[in-house]
C-alpha cells in the first residue's frame, strides 16, 4: 500500500489508535510494510531509545565477543581485558568494512580488508602501508565506541548521546521485578530465526493471550490461568499470569520441572510475567527460569528474532540440567517456531492492498498500547515534529 508522506506522518492519521480499547483501531497496515515509515522508526526510534541486545554473561572472558545487526548498524559487543564489556560500531575506521563476524574470542580484531587492527579496547594498533600518509595519527583512529549501560545482567545500547539513563528509562522495572535476581541468572542457550515479518507483529504476538488457543492449540495451555495487565512506570509493560508450576514446559513434559527460584516474591512467586521492554523485547520470567526474545529488524518485513533462555546458577549445576533443561528448550522452539509462522502469515495478508486498519479484543489492551507508545515517538516527538 503506497500512502502519501504528509498522510504518513500526520498525527491525525493515528486518532483512532488512540481511543479507548474498546473503540480503538489497530495501526495503519502502512505501519508494518512500508519502507519509507520503516526509515521513520528507525531514525526517530530505534536511534534513540534503549535497545536491549544480549547478555554480558554471553561473553564471560576477556576477548569473548558476538556481533549484531541490529535496524542496519553493525555492532561488536566484547569483554576487554578491563573485564568490561564495550560496544564498538563494527565497521572499519579506514573505508568502512564490516570487521567481525559471528562471534567468539580474540586478542584483537582484525579488518579482513586490508588488516587494520584494533584492541579490545577499540585502540588502534596496526595499519600497515600507512606510514607515508600525512597527518596520520593512530589515536583519531580507534573503533567508535556505542552507549552501552546494564541491568540485571542484560546489556542495552543507546545511539543517542543525549538520551537519558537507563535507569530513568526503565522506570520501576528493575524495582518490581527485583526477585528473580536476572543479573545471577545464566545464559545456558541462544538461537535465532530470519521471520518474513515486521518486528512489531512478533511482539504484539507475545504482549496478547488471545491468539494462544489457535496458535498453540496443541502446545501451550492456558485452563487454570488467570491474567491481567498491570500499570507500570517506565518504557516496560507487563502481562502477568497467575497459576500454578512453570509456564516454561509442555504440559506432558510437566514432570521434568527444576525447582523454582528461590529468591521470588511477591506477584512473581505466583506466576509469570511477560514484560515487553520497549520497544521490542519480550522477557518473559516464569517460577523456575526467564525466557527472552529480542527482535532485531532488519527491514520493514523482515526480522531476526534471537531467543536466550536464563537459568539460576543452582538449577545450572545440577547433575540433571543438560538432560532436563531440553525439554525447556523443547517448548521454546515449539512456540516460538508457531509464533514466527503466524507472524509471517500476517504479513502476506498485510501486503494486500485491500487491508484496512482492524478493531481490538478486550483481550489485547496491550497491542493497543504499544501501538500508542510506538507512535509517540515515531509520529508525535519524531516524524510530525520534525515536519513543524
Ligand atoms: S577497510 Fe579496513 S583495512 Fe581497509
Ligand atoms: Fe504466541
């Protein structure tokens, strides 16, 4: 659907998200196809806002590294010797190449181009044939390092040096979910999925218990969940379960539970919350782990969706983890695997030139407001107050 610009980025053209949830409209399918309002969100979201991409504990040693592609910036997260991880901008400080790939440990990176060499510390450290070139001084030269602040363990990056904290960001995150201690948790499994998807399909997906009886009509459960939205302080929304055992297994895998984590309390020691850090994590923590799906969107249909799966430091060392902790990972790859499926599948139909924009459920209060939080930064503080 082509939709013209000044129609693209008119407040008024987003009204209707805007009413209550029982009168609200969904977004404008240009939202979730078009390229020029893709470029929107990345310039006045993504490059502002707190991105939460990876784990410190993914990289545990000095020189332990994984890169990202992350709304077309590549990135190299490492552990310097320092013992702090960095973020670098992974492109080459002489004509630009991608200098890592994939990820792992080295001393220092070198640029497959023509072998510039940089330290864990961005430094660089050798540029051979360089040396009859004027003015030249290795210290203008280093990698350009990002904007990079931790919570409970997860690391998340800011393109904008005038964004505030990630404290303030967060709100009262950290606060109401202190019990489930992320930042002891560890790591134990990572993948990814190239979806055909707008990345604001997934986590709409994860942010609405509506769709699970279709979905995951023979995987996921919900008889004896209760669940409710909860109001929060902060760039974070929260669906939260309450019921009985993980929400983490099949229901014929129940059996191969590990034991909860012992420090919950409160609202977490009776269920599950799946939070939406915005604007696009989904951490989902549940009584015996924490589950997390970052999207990294690569394009306005096309998404890498990242799964990492947390587990307390004394469920990982017992005996029995590797052979139990599979049939999490069983669940996980089941439902994300449905999810990812049915995201594409809204996606062919949201090519159409025929779609209009849909009406809500009582049941997906927070598709709505995430639409709204979207658009305020995308439209309201971004594209239309450019535009005045
Ligand atoms: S582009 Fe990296 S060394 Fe030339
Ligand atoms: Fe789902």
């Amino acid at each position: 659907m082509s939709v013209a610009t000044d129609v693209m980025f008119d407040p008024a053209s987003y009204d209707k998200v805007r009413l209550s949830l029982e009168e609200a409209e969904t977004l404008p399918p240009w939202c979730y196809t078009s390229e020029v309002y893709y470029r929107a969100e990345v310039e006045h979201m993504f490059m502002k806002v707190w991105n939460l991409l990876g784990r410190a504990d993914r990289i545990p040693n000095p020189g332990d590294f994984y890169t990202v592609k992350y709304v077309g910036v590549p990135i190299i997260f490492v552990r310097g010797n320092d013992g702090a991880v960095h973020a670098y901008s992974n492109s080459c400080r002489h004509r630009g190449t991608r200098i890592a790939v994939g990820e792992g440990n080295c001393k220092s990176f070198v640029c497959p181009y023509h072998g510039w060499a940089y330290g864990l510390d961005g430094a660089l450290l050798a540029a051979p044939g360089m040396d009859k070139t004027a003015n030249f001084d290795f210290a203008d030269y280093g990698l350009v390092p990002l904007r990079l602040e931790t919570w409970g363990g997860f690391l998340f990056v800011n393109f904008d040096d005038d964004a505030e904290p990630l404290s303030d960001y967060l709100g009262n995150l950290p606060v109401e979910m202190a019990s489930y201690g992320y930042e002891d948790l560890v790591l134990t499994g990572h993948w990814s999925y190239d979806v055909a998807c707008n990345w604001k399909l997934h986590i709409e997906n994860a942010m609405e218990d509506y769709h699970v009886p279709w979905v995951h009509a023979t995987s996921l459960d919900l008889k004896d969940v209760q669940f409710w939205n909860v109001p929060t302080e902060g760039n974070w929304f929260d669906m939260r379960e309450c019921h009985d055992g993980t929400r983490a297994l099949l229901e014929e895998d129940a059996h191969h539970g590990f034991p909860r984590i012992s420090t919950l309390k409160g609202h977490a020691a009776e269920g599950t919350n799946f939070v939406c850090v915005a604007p696009s994590t989904c951490l989902a923590s549940t009584t015996d782990c924490v589950w997390y799906i970052e999207l990294h969107p690569q394009g306005p249909g096309s998404t890498k969706v990242n799964v990492g799966a947390c587990f307390p430091k004394e469920t990982v060392a017992r005996p029995d983890f590797d052979e139990r902790v599979q049939y999490y990972y069983k669940r996980w790859r089941r439902s994300v695997g449905e999810d990812n499926n049915i995201s594409a599948v809204q996606q062919e139909g949201l090519f159409s030139p025929f779609v209009t924009p849909g009406r809500l459920s009582t049941l997906e209060p927070l598709v709505r407001s995430l639409g709204e939080w979207w658009i305020d930064w995308v439209i309201d503080r971004g594209a239309a107050a450019e535009i005045k």
